[in-house]
C-alpha cells in the first residue's frame, strides 16, 4: 500500500511539477525571396461605400503580404501541433473589429469555445461571413446600428476565411485550436508561446500567402527545456503548399 502511494504521489508530483516550469518559446519569421516585395503593395479601392472611403486621410493596402524592413514577416500563426491540453478555456473575449472597413486584427488564433466579440466600429453596413471546412457557417448582418454580437466557435479549425459581402476587400483569417500554444506574429515578425510544458514539439508556421508566390507552412522540431528556447522560420517565395 506504502509503495503504491508513492508511485502516486511520484505521478501526480510529475504533472504538477510540469505545470510549474513551463517555459516560453520566442522567435520571428522572415521572408526570402529573390527581391522584396514592392512597397507599397496594392492600394485598396473603396469609393464604392463613400463611408469606407472617408475613413483614412491616407491610402490603403492590401494586408496579404506585410514584411518589414528587417525582412519579417507579420500576421503568421505559430503553433504547436498535435498536443494534448485538458486546461479551461479562457473567460476573456477575443475581438474581432470592422473599422475603416478593414477587419482588425487581420489574422488572428483563439481556442476553442472562447467568445468572439464581433465589433462594427464604422457607420455603415457590414456582413460578416465565414467560409469555415468544420464548423457551422456564421453569416450575418451587421447594420450602422449594430455595434456587437458575440459568438463561439466550438470546434477546432485551422485558418478559417472570414470575408464581408457588402465589402469584396475585407478579408481575415481565425484559426481555432484546442490548446493555447499559439501565437501570431507581431509588427517586428516575432511571436512568443507562453506557459510550454518542456518537451519535444513539432511547431508550425502558417501564411496565408499561397501556392505560386510563395510556401505558406513550414514545420519544424523543438525542445522546450528550462529556460525556453528560441525557434525561427524562414518562409521562402516560391514554395509550394504543403
């Protein structure tokens, strides 16, 4: 009986020890190719809602391909794959705004069964639709009257396409996962992965940027030991899709 507690109590030690030292896991994504990608890129058009149009002073671009001067890349998820989580899911929102007639953020990852707090900050009508492969279809109105309505994906589902009917040009991506080892890189292209569990991890980088023009996942193995651990992706113009 003595040798059975303590092969419990050795067990339970184990797991709650994990949780303790869990560590973060930091790095940038950089793209590669034989020339930079011409800056600026392409300039929206939104004088068919005079609305959308009013809302900057200055032009607008595209947000498909955003590199920095540095060569990083923005808006790329990074991600844990195949990973195990039995923890809560988060109590706070994560938001997703219609302003200037742009969706912001652009890219972004949230879990599984969180609330997705849709904002329309502008004065005008939107129609939020999602395109998802797993999930049920949200697909709704938003009037200039309207100004939020919360949501909940259930399930998990990688880079789902978020389009506006009323708008062609407004476009996001909502990855959903099942853990909370994810992360989105930030305007210097670098991204960071807290509260790791040390182990041996496949970790995967995802742009929306497609086929042709340029390789949009790369995978790559890591050991989160104590102290972290430093993991960098290089996204290269002509990959084809995995």
């Amino acid at each position: 009986m003595m040798m059975r507690n303590i092969i419990s109590f050795t067990l339970l030690s184990g797991i709650f020890l994990s949780s303790i030292f869990a560590e973060t896991l930091i790095g940038s994504v950089k793209y590669k190719g034989k020339s930079m990608p011409k800056k600026p890129s392409t300039q929206l058009n939104m004088n068919a809602d005079p609305i959308c149009g009013s809302s900057h002073k200055d032009p607008v671009y595209m947000q498909s391909l955003i590199v920095n001067d540095n060569a990083t890349l923005k808006n790329v998820i990074v991600y844990l794959k195949d990973v195990k989580y039995k923890g809560e899911t988060p109590d706070t929102q994560a938001v997703l705004d219609q302003n200037g007639c742009m969706y912001s953020p652009h890219v972004q990852a949230i879990q599984a069964g969180q609330e997705l707090l849709i904002k329309n900050s502008d004065a005008t009508l939107h129609n939020i639709h999602s395109m998802p492969k797993i999930n049920p279809v949200f697909n709704f109105a938003m009037p200039k009257v309207v100004k939020e309505k919360s949501i909940k994906i259930e399930k998990a589902e990688h880079a789902m396409y978020v389009k506006c009917d009323v708008h062609p040009w407004m476009k996001a991506y909502i990855s959903v996962f099942d853990h909370p080892y994810f992360s989105v890189t930030d305007d210097s292209g670098r991204y960071q992965i807290d509260n790791v569990p040390p182990g041996t991890y496949e970790v995967e980088a995802w742009h929306e940027r497609d086929l042709k023009r340029m390789g949009y996942t790369q995978t790559k193995t890591v050991e989160i030991i104590e102290g972290g651990a430093i993991l960098n992706f290089l996204l290269t113009k002509g990959d084809k899709k995995k």
